[in-house]
C-alpha cells in the first residue's frame, strides 16, 4: 500500500516538475513510450518522470545492475533500499583523485530502461603545480615540479612584514592551491610606539546558502559543516544553479571580500519542504548540464 502512496505522489509531483522530452537531450538514453497520464501505458507501467525522457511509461519494480563491478580510485554506494526504478547511487572518488569537472562525487540515477544515469565515472589522480612566489615572504617547500593532493606549503615572512591568518598552503582536490595568506607592512610611528600593521585583519563571510551544497577550497559541502557556517577573505565559493528549463545545474562563483559575500543572481535556496522531503532533487544535487544546454 505504501508503494502504491508513494508512486501516486510521485507521478503527480512530476508531472509538474518533469522537464519535457525534446530530441537530442536523452544522450545515451532509451527512452520509454511518451505519456501523460497512467492510463496511456499498460502492461502495469506507470506515467512517471524519466529524466531527459520527460513523462515516461514506466515499470517501477525493474532494477538496475546492481551490485556493479569494483571501480578503479572510486567507491559506488546504494543511497536506496533497492537498485529499482529512480533509485539512486552515490559514486564517490577516493581521496587524491577526482572526476574531469573537479568534483569527488556525482549521483546516478536509475532509468527507466534498467540502466544508471550519467556517463561511467572515471576518477584520475589530482595534483597541484608548484605555487607561485610571494612578494613579502618565503616559500619553505620541498622545490617540485607538481605536489599531491594534502601536501603542505609553509611561509615565512620578510622583514616588516605581518602574516595576517594562516602561515600555510594546502593542495586542494580540485588542483588548486588554497587562498594565500594575507601580508600586512608593518611601519613604526614613534621611537617609543612599537611596529603597527597598516591594514587591520580582514573580516570573515557568511555564505548565503542554508540548503543546498556549494564547493569552499574544492571540496563540495553543506553551509553548516563549515566553521562558524563563514569563509575567509579572499575565498572562492561556488553556488549550483537550476537550469531555467531542465532539469540540471550549472555553477557560479563568488569571492568573499572583506566581511561581503554575494549570492549569484541565479541562485535560488531549496524551501524547507524541498530540503526535507526531496534531498536528491537539490539544486545541489541533480545532474549537471550539459556544456551545449548553456550555450
């Protein structure tokens, strides 16, 4: 009976959400018999919400291949009770490696032709080049031409010269560097007065996303499991944005300037009720378009 409730309410929360089915978006999908209602299948199919299929007659009991073959540099977990129809699966990178759009982890979904959404994940080792010299201080690294994902680069400051923040760098999972320290010249007004920065620290942002996910430093996370919920001056965090016609997300990046962190103009935060009762259709969460869906 429960089944039952819960396919009901899915047909009809899909029906007005369900991108419509347009030649060419299905990639490397099957797609079903097109419907609009459940009496336009048979065969004990149902009208539901196929991705890029749009409405589709569709048998929800049919599973995907599951368990799948052992990945190579990433692990693959069931986030559902059973491969069936809309189940979803969660392909995380292991640590040091990450997919071609710099992320560690993407959802796949099952389709309605038994198969799972999105291309095969392929997870390639990450690494940083060696970071750029700083005017005001020195590198103390080991000189190499590129560095593994943890790897730690230490500063030391010039004479005169305030490290504001941290002494160090770290190589992030998306192969970058994180944010460089901020460097204050220290200038003496009297004989007597000592050595005062010229700058003071610089404030911290809050990042205006409570439901949805945004990448901070090349690790994609919730608002909530950052320190304090703020970023650091001068930090990168990229928001997802829904698509205005389909069903994918794209990016926009915005910079924390001193206590000031925008939210993209296409970025809308989830409702409650969206973050509570439909997690995996998060902004955050669904497919990322296609390069040609932004053009």
């Amino acid at each position: 009976c429960f089944r039952k409730i819960l396919y009901a309410h899915q047909s009809l929360d899909t029906t007005e959400q369900c991108p419509e089915r347009i030649l060419g978006n299905e990639r490397r999908q099957t797609c079903p018999k097109k419907c609009q209602q459940d009496k336009d299948c048979g065969n004990k199919r149902q009208c539901l919400c196929d991705g890029q299929c749009g409405l589709s007659c569709v048998a929800p009991g049919r599973m995907c291949p599951w368990p799948l073959p052992p990945g190579k540099n990433f692990d693959v977990a069931l986030l559902s009770p059973s491969p069936s129809f809309s189940a979803l699966l969660e392909v995380r990178c292991k640590p040091g490696f990450a997919m071609h759009n710099g992320l560690d982890s993407t959802i796949r979904r099952c389709q309605g032709d038994r198969q799972w959404s999105g291309d095969e994940p392929v997870c390639t080792g990450v690494v940083c080049p060696p970071p750029k010299e700083v005017e005001r201080g020195h590198l103390v690294a080991v000189q190499r031409t590129e560095y593994e994902v943890g790897d730690t680069i230490y500063y030391l400051c010039k004479k005169n010269v305030l490290l504001d923040g941290p002494n160090q760098v770290t190589c992030l999972p998306n192969g970058t560097w994180s944010a460089e320290p901020v460097w204050n010249v220290l200038v003496s007004t009297s004989f007597s007065s000592p050595f005062l920065p010229l700058s003071f620290r610089s404030a911290r942002c809050p990042v205006p996303a409570q439901r949805s996910r945004v990448i901070v430093g090349g690790v994609k996370r919730w608002p909530y499991d950052l320190t304090d919920g703020v970023v650091a001056h001068g930090e990168n965090v990229t928001f997802f944005c829904k698509h205005p016609e389909k069903l994918c997300s794209f990016t926009a990046t915005e910079v924390c300037v001193d206590g000031a962190l925008k939210q993209p103009s296409c970025y809308l935060d989830p409702t409650w009720l969206q973050f509570k009762l439909f997690p995996h259709r998060l902004v955050s969460e669904i497919d990322p378009c296609d390069p040609a869906d932004l053009q």
